[in-house]
C-alpha cells in the first residue's frame, strides 16, 4: 500500500509540477483525475450539450 502511494504521489509530481513524464505516469494521472470529475459532472447534473 505505501508503495501503490509513493507511486500516486511521484507520478503527479513528474506530470504535474516537473513536466518530465513518460506515457505511463500521463495515464495514471490522467485516469486518477479523470473518474472524480466525472463522476461529479454526472452527481451534480447532465453532461455538458454542445
């Protein structure tokens, strides 16, 4: 379980903050920030129409 953390925490940090990340750890985060926000835009109202 630490080692599923450190891993979260050191992709975010090498995505987000450095900017020096592999295809890899873009997934991760992607998918690790992706789900919650979808699943607010689906709790709290209909997805966006364009």
């Amino acid at each position: 379980m630490k080692n599923a953390i450190k891993t979260i925490l050191t992709d975010i940090n090498h995505v987000i903050i450095k900017g020096e990340s592999d295809k890899t750890e873009q997934a991760r985060v992607f998918l690790l920030l992706a789900v919650p926000v979808m699943s607010a835009i689906f709790t709290f109202g209909q997805f966006p129409l364009y």
